[in-house]
C-alpha cells in the first residue's frame, strides 16, 4: 500500500476530498498531513479522519525537518493541495515525479510566484477569459511548471465574478483531484 503524505496551508477542503476518498483504500492511504500553519483547518480536517498531522516553519522546512518527517513516515507520495509555500529543491529532489500539485487555472496561464486562490480567479476575470479550470501537474523546483497530468475546464460568462469562478473551480477540484491521484499511485 502506498503512504501519501498531503501538503496543505489553508482550510483544507480539497485535502478532506482525498482523505476521504482513500479512507478505505486498498491501494493508497493519507499517512499524514503536514501543514506551514499551525492554525490552518486542515488539521481539524485530518482528526475527523484519524489521520496523523504534523506542523512545521518555512525555515524548518528548509532546514530538512519536513524532509526528514516524510522519511521517517516512509512516504511514497507527496499531495499539494492548496499549500503556499516553494518546495525546497531538495524536497523534489527526494520525490521526482512522485510530488503531485494542483493550480486552480489551465496553466500555463495564471502560474508563478503570487498566483494562488483568489488572486488567480481575479486575474482571470480580468482578462475576461471565457474558460478556465484546473491543472494537477508534477512539481519541479519551479512554481507551476512540472509536467501537466490533468486538466479540466470550465465555461465562463460575463457575470462570472472572482467568487463565482472559485465556486466553478473548487467544483472541478473537489471531483477530480482524488481521481487523479488515484491513477497516480
């Protein structure tokens, strides 16, 4: 069975999607939840699912001490799922191609440095682009710029509003990031 370990900095509902999805899988299970912010709700999340968390500063993680976490709980594969912070190189290095993310846009428009949540949904009502999605792709040392996986789209209107579209998009998240990972592992 392979050990997953999810990334998360905010409220965690897409880590909740995957927990839940493998809860009784005999493929995968969600070994731990690791998270930059002590106070983020997806550690709440973790507990309904009894599954271990573990909190940690960026400067622990360039330090080694996420790296050395995942090691000692023998993780096979490393879950983004809405986590802010740039991998360390040496992170991806320790799970090349094993280290998957998901970006609430059709990279490689919206991606980089600054271009998370709201900020990409306003940026893409800005433009007044009459699609967007998501991306789950590979991740490199290079914001948004591993290897794409998967991409699926949504249509907007001219009504959309920076809301509307994040509603559009968590839509499309919360239904296939867990598939996705699944063919993954």
């Amino acid at each position: 069975m392979k050990r997953l370990a999810i990334l998360a900095s905010g409220s965690g509902s897409n880590a909740e999607k995957i927990m839940a999805h493998f809860q009784h899988s005999a493929k995968a299970e969600i070994a731990l939840v690791a998270s930059n912010k002590p106070d983020a709700f997806v550690l709440e999340r973790a507990k309904k699912f009894n599954v271990p968390t573990f909190t940690f500063s960026r400067k622990e993680m360039d330090a080694g001490q996420l790296l050395e976490k995942l090691r000692e709980e023998k993780i096979d594969w490393v879950i983004l799922a809405g986590f802010l912070l740039k991998i360390p190189v040496a992170l991806t290095r320790a799970f090349p191609d094993r280290m998957v993310n998901i970006h609430p846009a059709l990279l490689p428009k919206y991606g980089g440095k600054g271009m998370y949540g709201a900020h990409v949904h306003e940026a893409v009502k800005a433009a007044g682009d009459k699609e967007t999605g998501i991306t789950i792709h590979l991740v490199n040392e290079h914001y948004d710029e591993g290897k794409i996986i998967f991409q699926a789209s949504t249509p907007l209107t001219e009504e959309d509003t920076p809301e509307s579209i994040a509603a559009k998009v968590h839509e499309l998240e919360h239904r296939h990031f867990p598939q996705v990972i699944e063919g993954l592992v």
